[in-house]
C-alpha cells in the first residue's frame, strides 16, 4: 500500500534497497547528503552530486533532467551515517526556470527495486526557492524511515548545503553547478518530431509529476482494498489523468482519490459563492465531479473522507516531527559536560520546549482550520444526501419513493477519527456489494464501553444486519433484489421481524439444518447456472424458474445448524457469489467457529468486518489511521423502518401481481 505523504510526515522503510524517483516539468539537479545523527554533513565528501555521483551505500544521476533515478542501499550506510537527505536545485546558467514556483510541483517516490512504490510526495508551496530538501531517510530505533521535508531554500543549492553544517557549502555549489552545464553542454539534442508518414510508435513524454513508467490506468480494484472495505475511486464518466506517482497498471493498487483532481463533465456542478476575501469558499453540496448529482455527491464524501486522513496525518506527523526535534536539542545539550548543568543547560531545556510547543500550537491551528472547513462541509453535505447515504433520521425517508435505479452506493455506518469525534464522514460501500459483510457479534477491544452482555451484543448485531438489508431493499428499484435468512434457531425472530412482516424476505427465515441446507442448495445452484450460462454466453438459455435478480443471503448465529457440506457451500458462495449476483452477510462471533480452525480463515477475510458498536478497527488506504466506525442504526422508537419496507414491499407485490398477469398480443 502506497503512503501518499504530506510535509513533516514519516512512514517505515519496509525494505533497505531502493529507488527514489523524481519527476519533475524541467531539468533539475538531483543529489543527497548524508548526515550524522544530528543531521550534520561533516565534508564534501558526505555529498553525492553530479560530479561525484557515488557514495557509500548512494548513487545519483551524473547531470539535470526532468526525472531521475537515485539507488540507496541503506544496509550499506556506514553505522555513523543516520540521516539521508535528498536534495533537489535548478541548475544556473542553461536557460530554464530560475525558481521553482514557476514550474510543476515536482514529485518524489521511495519504491523498491521492482518499482513498488511504498511512499510518494508531492512538493507544494514553492515560490522563489531554487533548491529544496525533498526527502529525509533516517533512523530510527534501530530502523529507516522516511520523512516528507519539502524545505525549500531562495539562497540555492549553496544556502541548502550550509544550513546542513556544510563549511564549504559556497564552494561546492559552484563545483556541483559546473559539472551540470558541462554535462548538458555535452547532451545530444533531442531530435525534431517525426513526420506524420513515419510508422514507427512515439510515446509521449510522461505526465508532469508523474512516473515516467506509470502514464496510464488508474488503480481500482474495489475489492483489493483492504481498509474500509469500500471502493475508494468512483466510477469516472471519462479516462482521468494519471495521479501523480502511481503506479504501472498491473503494478499495485493506486488508492489516490481522483475526484478531487479530475475535470468535471460537462453537466455543471453547483459552484459556492464568491467568498470574502481572506474567507474560506463556502462549501456547496454536490461540488465534486460527476454526471449526476448522485455520483457528485459520492464523489463528494470519498473527498471528505481523504482530506479528513491527509490532515490529521498532516497534524501527527508534525507532532511527531516537533517532539523529535525537541529531543534532539536536549539530547544535545545533556551530551555536552559544559552545558548539562546550570543556568546555561536550564535555557537550553526551556527553549527546547518552548519551540516544541510553537510548533504543536502551529500544528493545531493548521488542523483546526482544516476541520472547521471539513465540518461546515459536512453540514452542508449532509442534508442533500439522497436515501442510499442519508442517516436513518434524515428527513429524506419521510418523502420515500421506491427507486427506478441502483444507486452507486450504500452507506453502512458513519467514520470519525479521536481529533474531532464529532465530524461524522459516511462510509459508503458501492454497489452491487463485491465483497460480503461480517457483523461481528463478539467481543473485541472496541467494546469495552458498551453492552457486557453478549446476548445484547448479538441482539444488536442482528439489528445492524436488518438495518442493512432494509436499506438495501430500500435503495434498489422493485424486483431486483431478493432476501433470505438463515436463523437456525430462531434466536433472532424479534430482529427479523420488520423484514418478515413487511413481505420484504422471499421466504421465512430457515431454522434447522434442514433449512439450512435447502437455502444453501437453491442459491449454490442459482450460482452454478449463471456461471455457466455467461461463460457460454448463453444466458437466454437460464431456466424460467431462476430469479435473476440480486440475492442478499443473512447468515444468523453461525455455525449453529452447519454440517461440513453446508460450511463448504458458504464458503463457495462467498467466494463465486458476488461475481453473479449472490452477496452474504453473516452475523456471527468468530469465537463461535473456532473449532473449525485455520480452514474458515479465508471466508472471514474474504468479508468486510462491521461491528454493531462504535470500534476503531477500520484502516483507511492512504495512511493507515484507525478510524473509529458507527453502525447506522434506526433511532430508538422510530418507525421510519417499517414505513421504508411497507413500501418497498408494496412496490415489490404490485410489480409480482403486474407479472403473472396474463398479457395479451398480436
């Protein structure tokens, strides 16, 4: 999984050789610094640069381009060397841009020798700067990271070398910029474009800020994410632009949100009102690119959702940044006997502090800022949702109509992050479901608050799972979507009630292994059938009797009422299932299946775990926060449940009446 990193933030180095590749619109001159545990560089000779372009355990290019390829073997670092800092500077004198604010913000990747890319940056925010510090690899108790700096210098590449501690940093610069134009002096020049009567293939230059190797494709396997659990790129209404750093198609999954990055399609979006000068632009609900407002507003959430990861990454990273900063500076002051003690060493320790909390204080303000815009986002967002992802308690359920389409999404639950509890982003999962859904009914660390009776915990899972199916049947047109239940000892008969009496189930709950086997085997068939008729493109062919809408199996209280031949059948299901419109949900303590051991790991995997209280056990694709998930429940006394499902169930008997029908033709 790929770290999309923000400036001051770090991530772990899972392997000591790489690559860091740059890419940028213009040639640039690319080199690193290693430096001491302090970050120190004690000679020239700690600097890799066009005109001595290896080190130690580094390698740099040997003259400017617009994208390059530095090698690190951090294995072979030296046990003095701490820090690697990789550098970037536009060369003097040849012609091109003289500041980087003027050019494309160039982009900087740490990937492994196969090209996986682990962590990229975007450097932002450079105006007049002429060299910046783009990356830091460091150690850190006793393993490398890497660290987003984005430092940029107005003094060029020799202000950058002498803030490392370089004496000789004037010099060196100028050594480092000659050897650049001679080098270019020395180039080839690029060739003039073929003639349209040339048959042979051009590529195009690569994409600025992007991998040379990586021009096509977005990354978008929904079912490949392994956080939330849910599709993190919309459907786009035309090809988008390759993000910035991602990877070759066929390489790993891109989760880079490109909602917020693509042109909107032609039907306009809803535009704010002009803001004040100095003021935020005012949120407006269905701002994100999109054909529909639906997928605008989907769009919209997904957006929320990142910027909500990237700033409090943001905030984290800087925290962290600041107290290792602060220990370095006391570490520094204990390590020298002149300082360690007295008036001298008490100023150094108060500074040090002092400058740690101006940079948390900074921080914080950069956050709070960031949230209140989030927020009044939210509140604008929210009451536009339309019914697939609007709360149980909007007022859009009092005006229900059964749909005529699938929407593109269901919301499931609400995330937040311990930051700011009470900005609430709606988790959507798209549909149809690709991957299956797990209520789990057992105890884990998440719910040391809330109920300590299991059997309350079960009950509430049970809740959750009907609040899921009921929004389903609600957001599907009629007819297309079937429900079946598996409660094998009616433990859950109070749950299952509003689906019951509504009419919305295509047939009472199955209780006891016979029951089990014979939904099993009627859905295990509806699959094998299906398969075989699409892989003969021979789907005209299916037998009238077979119910070719979505079918939504509720798996209760398992294993109870399973033999061996009906877990294999669940298995199976889960896995060919969704490809033919066949999608479980189980609610189920895993505890409960232990006997089964290892052979059952694959099922629980294969299906995204909910839990029917708030639990921080979601990870989002981008850096990896624990997300803080809340079930999306019916408020208590409510009837909006029973009244969404009598329509849904009304629509569906009236479209089963319309069907049997006789028709009447020439």
């Amino acid at each position: 999984m790929t770290a999309e990193l923000v400036r001051g933030q770090n991530h772990p180095l899972p392997q000591t050789r790489l690559e860091i590749r740059i890419s940028a619109g213009n040639p640039i001159v690319a080199g690193a610094t290693l430096g001491d545990e302090r970050g120190t560089v004690h000679g020239a000779e700690w600097v890799a640069h066009p005109a001595s372009p290896q080190l130690a355990g580094i390698e740099v290019p040997k003259q400017a381009a617009a994208d390059h390829r530095l090698a690190v073997d951090l294995d072979a670092m030296p046990d003095h060397i701490h820090r690697v800092t990789v550098l970037l500077a536009l060369p003097a004198g040849v012609g091109g841009p003289a500041r980087f604010g003027v050019m494309a913000a160039p982009f900087v990747a740490v990937t492994g020798l196969d090209g996986t890319e682990i962590a990229g940056y975007t450097i932002t925010d450079l105006d007049s700067e002429s060299a910046v510090t783009a990356l830091e690899l460091y150690r850190r108790q006793g393993a490398w990271k890497v660290r987003a700096v984005g430092q940029g210098y107005a003094g060029g590449l020799a202000a950058m070398l002498h803030d490392q501690g370089l004496a000789e940093a004037t010099d060196l610069a100028a050594r480092i910029n000659e050897a650049v134009v001679r080098g270019m002096a020395r180039s080839v020049a690029q060739p003039p474009p073929r003639s349209e009567g040339d048959g042979r293939v051009r590529t195009s230059a690569a994409g600025v800020g992007a991998d040379p190797a990586a021009t096509t494709g977005v990354g978008a396997d929904p079912a490949a994410t392994t956080g939330v659990g849910a599709d993190p790129a919309p459907v786009q209404p035309q090809t988008p632009q390759q993000p910035q750093g991602a990877p070759a198609t066929g390489g790993p999954v891109n989760y880079e949100h490109p909602a917020r990055r693509t042109a909107a399609p032609p039907t306009p979006a809803p535009t704010a009102p002009p803001a004040a000068p100095g003021q935020p632009a005012q949120p407006v609900a269905g701002d994100a690119s999109g054909w529909t407002m639906d997928e605008r507003l989907y769009n919209q959430v997904w957006g929320m959702f990142e910027d909500l990861a990237r700033t409090t990454a943001a905030y984290r990273s800087a925290v962290d940044f600041a107290e290792s900063r602060m220990e370095q500076e006391l570490d520094r002051v204990l390590s020298d006997p002149r300082t360690r003690v007295g008036p001298a060493a008490d100023s150094a320790r108060a500074d040090a502090r002092a400058k740690h909390a101006d940079l948390v204080e900074q921080a914080r303000a950069a956050l709070d800022r960031d949230l209140a815009q989030l927020t009044a986002e939210a509140e604008v967002v929210e009451p536009a949702l339309p019914p697939a992802y609007a709360r149980w308690d909007s007022p859009v359920w009092q005006a229900y109509q059964v749909p005529m389409e699938i929407p593109m999404a269901l919301r499931v639950g609400d995330l937040h992050l311990p930051e700011r509890t009470d900005l609430r982003i709606p988790m959507l999962v798209r549909l149809p479901l690709e991957r299956g859904l797990w209520i789990d009914a057992g105890r884990s660390g998440g719910f040391d608050e809330g109920p300590a009776d299991s059997g309350e915990l079960r009950r509430l899972a049970a809740d959750a799972a009907v609040a899921i199916a009921a929004r389903l049947l609600a957001v599907y047109p009629a007819g297309e979507i079937a429900v079946h239940v598996i409660d094998p000892a009616g433990s859950a008969a109070g749950s299952f009630a509003p689906l019951v009496g509504s009419g919305a189930l295509a047939e009472p709950p199955a209780a006891g292994a016979q029951g089990v086997s014979s939904v099993l085997a009627a859905l295990t068939r509806r699959v094998d059938l299906v398969q075989m008729a699409v892989r003969s493109g021979a789907t005209d062919a299916l037998p009238p009797d077979l119910d070719t809408a979505e079918q939504l199996l509720i798996v209760h209280d398992f294993p109870h009422g399973f033999d061996d031949r009906a877990v294999t059948q669940l298995r199976y299901l889960a896995d060919e299932g969704p490809a033919v419109g066949v999608h479980l949900m189980m609610v189920a303590d895993r505890e409960d299946a232990r006997a089964y051991g290892p052979v059952l790991d694959p099922l629980w995997r294969s299906l995204l775990r909910l839990t029917p209280v708030a639990d921080d056990h979601l990870a989002d694709p981008w850096v990896g926060h624990a997300w803080t998930y809340e079930p999306s429940m019916v408020p208590r006394g409510s009837r909006v449940l029973d009244q969404v499902l009598g329509e849904a169930g009304r629509a569906a008997k009236a479209l089963k009446a319309a069907r049997a029908r006789p028709s009447y033709g020439n």
